[in-house]
C-alpha cells in the first residue's frame, strides 16, 4: 500500500472540497435525529417524598425490631455499613414483596402485558427509582409513558411501605401478646402457689410477723427471766428467815416453777397455739423459710405485674392502625416529560454527523487521488467502499 503522508493542509483543503457534502449529511443526519426525538414516545417521571420514622422510633412491632430485625425483609438486599432506618427502607423498597403488592394494587400485568413474571419485575425495577436525599429523607420516583400511571404507582409504593409496616406491627405484636399471654398464665399459677405455701407456713408456726412476734417474745422471756430472780431471792429470804417448809416458801416455789415453765413454753413452745406464743428458739429457721417464700411471692408478684402492663400494651399495640411513616409529599401527574432528551440527541447527532462527514470526505479525496496514481488499488478501495458506505446517498455515485 502506498505511504501516507500527512499534511494539514491538504486535509483542511480536501474538507473545503467537500464542504457541500459535509454539510449537507450533517444537516439530514441533524434533521433526522430531531425527527425521531419527536416520534420516540414521552416518558413522565412522578415523585413522592417520604419522612420515615426516627430511629428511636423505628419500631415494627410491640417487641422493638430494630435494624437487624428489618434485615429479613428485605430478601437478601445488602445493607451498608452505617445503615439507618431511611436505607432500610430504602431497601424494602426494592424487595419483591413490595413490588408484588404495588403490581397487584395497580393491575400492572395487564397494563404492561409482560412475557413473564420476571419480565414484568425487571421492568417495575427499571421504571423505579428509591433515593435517599442528603437530608435523610427518602425520594419515590416511578416513570411511565402515562404521567397518571406514573404517579399512581409512586405513591402505590408510599402506601404499600406503610401498609406493610403496619402489618408487620401487628403481627408481631400479635405474636407477643400470644407468648406473654401464656407466660403470664404460668406466672399466675406460680404466684397462686407461692401464696398458698405462704399462708399455710402462717398457719402452721402462728408467723404474722416475725420480727414483731420475735421481739414480743423476747420482751416477755425478759421480763420472766426479771420475775424469776426475784422470785428466787424472795425464796432464799424466806427459807433463811423463816423454814423450807413454811407457806410462804411452798407458794414461791410454786410461782418459781410456773414461771420456768413460762419461759419453757417461750423457747421451745407449749400448749399455747396463739399468733403471740412463737417458739424464739425456732425463729432463725423459721425467719429463713419466711423470707423464702415472702422472697418467692414478691417475686411472682412484680413479674405478674410487669407481664401484665406488657400484655395491654401488646392488645394496644395489636389494634393500633396509625400511619408509621409521613409522607410529605405525595406524587402529581407531571406535565413535562423527562424522556426522551431532544436537545441532547440533536447535539449528539450533529457532533457524530460532523465527525462522520469529514472522515467520509477524506476517505474520497484519497480515493480520488488513488484513482490518478493507481487504478487498480482504486477499483479494489472502490469496491469496498462502496460496499460499506452505498447506503449514503451520493457515495455509491462518488466511487464509479
């Protein structure tokens, strides 16, 4: 092949020698391209604006779910890193959970009359879009050919976000109320039992309250113990002054030994069954016994209590049908199209036209000059041009 020897000038020269081409390709590509921006169908893009819950309260259920919780809604969908709730449900978002319920509300398998099932989810990911804003909030967008369409199905997916949520809500809280409710009959049973074995220790040791029983029984050991001495200095007065046989010795002795018998009675029990006759040599055991199972009734009694305000909370909570995000913005029928871009694809097409035109016009002028210096080279390139490029009008003729 011949050696090509660049020179700008004659370039620049070959170009002005086929500046009516160029132009005119330019224009008719240009022409063209501004056409079928006009013929290409107009899409319309609505967008609603959601404020989702603080993450304080970002709640699904009565249970408290948190972000982990939500990961298994989202079917597998990755989360970043430092997700926060607007991610997440960002991400539920784009779950095919929610894309069913969307296709369902709006009749989209008739409307789109897809191939399959698949079909039909790619396109619904494909016309929507599910941006978190810089500042927190998040963005439904939905693009349609139809702007009515575009803005019923953006908004079906505000609605079916919070719909959903709610249910989650209930049905976990379901769920709680279900397992408190059962462990809340257990703990009843429980505090029942605690209780009876409560009073029957009552009633069998006379034990109101032990420490006030103790310390009665103490007092009154005490004051025994008091009369005993002096009964017996009384007596030792009496047998020195008067004789071991005399009344008045006999009557002390017996007072002595009723009081023994008193203080016997105080230590160890006696006939005495009273609430005030407890036993103070039992009373370190019995005080153990007593805090155990005091110990057992507070116990079942606080759990009882907690268990209760929970299961309210879960029948509330079970019942409750408040909107769990706030939509601030709800998504308009656009009237201006976003699709297709005519301004971008006429300049597109005028930079490419240019491009090609030029090189189009070289390729002649070489052509042309091949043709002088070597006509068989030149029947060859003809031939192959002619072939790549016949289709433009005006170079089928150029090559003969």
């Amino acid at each position: 092949m011949e050696e090509i020897n660049v020179n700008l000038w004659k370039l620049l020269e070959a170009i002005a020698r086929r500046m009516k081409f160029i132009v005119l390709f330019v224009l008719v590509v240009s022409v063209l391209a501004a056409i079928i921006s006009l013929i290409l169908p107009r899409w319309y893009k609505a967008t609603a604006l959601i404020l989702p819950p603080k993450e304080e309260g970002f709640k699904l259920g009565w249970s408290g779910a948190s972000l982990d919780d939500m990961l298994s809604l989202t079917s597998g969908v990755k989360l970043p890193v430092m997700a926060t709730p607007t991610d997440v449900y960002a991400r539920i978002l784009e779950s095919r959970n929610l894309a069913d319920r969307v296709i369902q509300s709006n009749n989209l398998t008739e409307y789109y009359h897809p191939k399959n099932s698949e079909d039909l989810y790619i396109r619904v990911a494909k016309y929507s879009d599910f941006r978190v804003t810089p500042e927190g909030l998040l963005e439904i967008s939905y693009m349609d050919k139809n702007p009515e369409m575009a803005a019923r199905v953006a908004n079906s997916f505000a609605d079916e976000l919070d719909l959903m949520n709610r249910e989650i809500a209930s049905s976990r809280a379901r769920i709680a109320k279900e397992f408190i409710e059962n462990r809340l009959r257990v703990v009843k049973s429980d505090l029942d039992s605690s209780r009876l074995q409560l009073r029957e220790f009552q009633d069998n040791y006379k034990a109101i309250d032990l420490d006030k029983q103790t310390q009665l029984a103490i007092e009154s050991a005490v004051g025994l113990k008091v009369d005993l001495a002096q009964y017996e200095i009384d007596l030792k007065v009496k047998e020195h002054s008067l004789s071991p046989n005399h009344p008045e010795a006999i009557s002390l002795r017996r007072r002595i030994e009723e009081i023994k018998n008193q203080i016997a009675n105080l230590e160890f029990g006696g006939t005495d069954s009273s609430y005030l006759n407890l036993p103070i040599s039992r009373v370190p055991t019995l005080k153990i016994r007593y805090a155990e199972l005091t110990g057992r009734v507070q116990i079942s009694e606080r759990l009882y209590e907690i268990l209760s305000e929970q299961y309210e909370q879960a029948k509330i909570q079970e019942k409750m049908d408040t909107p769990t995000i706030s939509i601030l913005d709800r998504a308009y029928p656009p009237q201006l199209a976003v699709k297709p871009k005519k301004r971008i694809i006429v300049i597109f097409a005028l930079i490419l036209s240019l491009l090609a035109a030029v090189f189009i016009a070289l390729i002649l002028d070489y052509l042309e000059n091949l043709k002088k210096k070597s006509p068989e080279d030149y029947e060859r390139a003809a031939f192959f041009f002619r072939t790549l490029l016949g289709w433009i009008p005006g170079i089928r003729k150029s090559l003969k």
